[in-house]
C-alpha cells in the first residue's frame, strides 16, 4: 500500500444528444482513484462555458442540480491530486481562460467559497473562451514563465495547468485559432502532460511526445469520448477505440474527428501505470494491467520462492500479484488484511490519538488468518518504508511466525518529476539504505524486491516502451534545472 499521490485524471465527452455532465460525472467517479483532492466539469452548448469544481469527492462535489446545471454538448472533467501549486481550490481544474477580449467572465458566488467555486464563462462564436484539464506536470516551467511575462501576465501565483492555458489564450488574443495557438505554444510545455482543452465548439487532446501519461479515446452514441484509464469507459457504455499516441493532438468537432502528429514521437509511458497508478481493470499498451500485475507474483515466485503457510496481499493494487505467487508457489492466499474502503481524503484532522494509529485506520488484520503462522506479505511498493513498517509489525501483533515482505516492483530510488507526488531523494528509503538495512527497518523476517528485469519481462512489452525513472534514475523528458536534485551512487 504505497503512499505516493496520484497523478490526476482527464475525462472529455463530445456529443449532441449526450447528458455530458452526468457522463463526465460516472466517468470521473470511475478514475477517483487518481486523484481525491478536487473535483470539476466544465460543459459548453456553443456558446457559453459553464464549470463547477470544487475540494473533494466528486460525490461530494456534484449532485443533480448541479448537473443539470452544466449544459452543452462537449464537457472536460479532472480529478486531482496535488502535483504543483498546492491545495486550494484556486488551483483545482478545469481551468478556464479567455482567449477574446470579447468574453465576459461571470463568478457565481457559492456559500462556501472557500470549497467549491461556479464560474460561467459567456461568450459568443469566436471561439474565446476555454477549458483545460492536465494529467501530468512540467519539471520546468521556466519558459512558460517568460513567455507570460512577455504577454504582460504575471504567473507567480500560478500552477503550470494554468500557465498552459494562459499561454494558449494568449495566442488566441493575437488571432490564432485553438489548434494553432496548442501547437504554437506546446514547445514551451516542458514536462509530462496529457490534456484536454475545450473552446465553445471544440474538444482537443494532445500527449506529451514520451506519451508518459496514459490517454484513450472512445466511441459513444455517435459522439466520443477521451479518458485518462479505458476503465472509465465500460461504466458509461463507450467502446474503446485506441489509445492517443505519444506527441498526437486529436481534434473533435462539428466536422467529426481529425488527428495531427505535432511532436516528434518516443513513446515512454510510465510504467509506475502498470505497477500502481491505474485500476486493474484498465488495459495500457493493449495489455491488461491486471494480467501484468498476477504476472509479477508470478516473476517473483520464480526468484524467490519462500517456504511459508499463507499468502496476504496488500489491499488493493497488489492482490494480483498475491495470486499470481500463491498460484505458482501453491502457497494458500488469505485476505488476512482488511481495508476500509471509505477512508478517502478528508478535511477533518484526526484526533491525535487516531492520527498516531496511522496505518490501523487504513487497515485492520484478522488474527485467525495469521496466528502461528509463517506469512508471506505482499506489497506493489516501498517509498518511505514508514507504512510497510507498520504493516509488519501490525502482523507480528496479530501472531505471525515469520513474516517475509515481497515487493513486486524493484526499489524505488528516485523521485518522479512528471506528475507523481512523490517525496524527496533523501527520503525514499532505498535511496539511503541497502535492503538489508530496509529489512531491518521493517522488522521483517526476509525482504525481497522484484527484479528489474522481472518486473520488464511481466509486461511483455520491450523496456523501450517505458519510463522507468523511479528505479533507474533515468528521465526520458529533460528535468532542466530539477536535475541538482538528483543523486546517483
């Protein structure tokens, strides 16, 4: 059960006839597993954009009247978790610009201005007005900087979603049409993005040239629809189509779908997609992510086969790599860790008491699963080691004999820079520490990691195909001035 952030989650609906709020709605409660921090729509019926966004759940952020209060026939929604800017609301997407000085901006006040914001967009046929939602974020945002400032904005207060859209509006206020002003500013995008932007008639997405955040496109009732995860398609009855290429910007609208290669190509998703990131019902690559995840047990059962009486996943990411080495070990799999399913982000501290309990808020053993026994825990990950400590120890107090912690990802010694909130070098515990030494730490009886190779071979794809800077330190798109923070051995 890692604990790092997720990255965000994208979702865009085009489609006359379609209720696109309500299916940007079930969409983005499909991928709240990216993301619990903030929620929003934006929808546009040709003329004006209309948004509601808020700090939350998207359950609790949108309800009926709400919904039906966003009318049009093209929506962009966005679920996020804190990446740059911090957690206010004023940072919470869709982002909204105005690309025309035609566009008059109306703020509906709310009750709790402090959590949730309405803001409608009016705006006539010229195209003025957009939206922008960002998975992903840019290490650099130095030339996004100095181009705004060159336009006479002052970005110090701003998130780099919302420079991207400020620069994109700016060119549009010199008479560049949407497509033209994506394409004209996306060389000073420099980072990870998959992004959706919307105008009144338009919905346009554009991957980053690494493709490092995932994005799929998919067919629904005549119109389409542009996910962060293909598991957000099923629940709303769209048909996958394909995935957005690395560096391709697909434009939908009036006219039907058209695409356009813009950048250069060198596809490099993020396997951290495959390992824990995406729900296991998502396929990336056209490979299952499950199947990927069982497989890595599987590699694990091959490199370190360990005489024990039950096998315990972690609840959730690594219960399929827990089958996939209970299977070919033939050790029994129990669900000896059970998981409150409703511990989601909230806004209330905890009381000291609870707060100190930690990972027994999360997670509660079941002592008859586990009393005398020699366990085998399985784990997707260790960042900081704090929650894998607990784990063992919670484990050791319920009765285990042994308890051998396997990790079906190799260690993970550096910190991500494209839209991950991962910690610090200095505190991902095995960038410090051997694994002898993290063994120690953990109390546990024995520690293994997958092997890098193991981990590559369970996708089945060449490790090419990936970004795998979080375990070799090595960065597909250029980090800039953020490479001072890294340290190899």
């Amino acid at each position: 059960m890692i604990n790092l952030g997720e990255k965000c989650a994208v979702f865009g609906v085009f489609g006359k006839g379609l209720d696109v709020a309500r299916l940007s709605f079930f969409g983005l409660f499909a991928l709240q597993h990216r993301g619990q921090e903030s929620s929003g729509i934006a929808t546009s019926n040709g003329d004006t954009l209309t948004m509601h966004k808020g700090m939350g759940l998207v359950s609790q952020i949108f309800n009926d009247d709400i919904l039906k209060g966003l009318k049009g026939h093209i929506a962009v929604g966005h679920n996020r978790y804190s990446t740059t800017g911090g957690s206010k609301v004023k940072h919470a997407q869709p982002m909204l610009a105005a690309g025309s000085s035609k566009v008059q901006k109306v703020v509906y006040e709310d009750p709790n201005p402090s959590l949730n914001e309405s803001v409608a967009l009016a705006s006539g046929p010229d195209d003025g007005a957009i939206a922008l939602v960002h998975n992903g974020n840019l290490p650099s945002t130095k030339d996004l900087e100095n181009f705004l400032r060159g336009k006479g904005i002052d970005p110090a207060e701003f998130s780099d979603s919302r420079m991207m859209v400020e620069a994109i509006a700016a060119r549009m206020r010199e008479g560049a049409d949407l497509p033209t002003a994506i394409k004209d500013v996306l060389p000073l995008f420099t980072g990870a993005f998959s992004i959706l932007v919307m105008s009144q008639d338009k919905l346009i997405a554009v991957r980053d040239q690494c493709g490092i955040r995932p994005l799929a496109l998919a067919r629904l009732n005549g119109g389409y629809v542009v996910a962060s995860e293909t598991c957000a398609f099923a629940p709303i009855g769209a048909k996958f189509e394909r995935e957005i290429n690395a560096g391709e910007m697909v434009i939908i609208d009036g006219d039907g779908i058209h695409s356009e290669q813009v950048l250069t190509p060198n596809p490099k998703l993020d396997i951290f997609e495959f390992v824990y990131f995406a729900r296991p019902d998502s396929e990336l690559l056209v490979k299952s992510v499950y199947e990927m995840r069982k497989e890595c047990g599987v590699q694990l059962a091959k490199e370190y086969p360990i005489e024990a009486d039950v096998v315990i996943p972690v609840p959730e990411t690594a219960i399929p790599a827990g089958i996939g080495y209970s299977r070919s070990t033939g050790i029994p799999m129990e669900a000896g860790l059970t998981k409150n399913r409703y511990i989601h982000r909230t806004f209330i501290t905890p009381e000291q008491h609870v707060r100190e309990q930690g990972v027994k808020a999360k997670l509660t053993p079941i002592p008859e699963v586990i009393r005398g026994k020699r366990v085998v825990v399985m784990d997707d990950s260790i960042v900081r080691g704090t929650t894998s400590r607990q784990i063992v120890a919670m484990l050791f107090e319920a009765g285990a004999k042994e308890v051998h912690f396997l990790v079906s990802s190799p260690p993970v010694k550096f910190p991500d820079f494209y839209g991950i909130d991962t910690p610090k070098q200095t505190e991902l515990i095995a960038a410090t520490k051997s694994v002898e030494q993290i063994r120690q730490y953990l109390g546990a009886t024995s520690l293994r990691f997958l092997s890098y190779n193991g981990m590559i071979k369970a996708t089945g794809i060449s490790d090419e195909q990936f970004s795998t800077s979080a375990f070799t330190g090595i960065y597909p798109i250029d980090i800039r001035e953020r490479a001072k923070e890294i340290r190899y051995q």
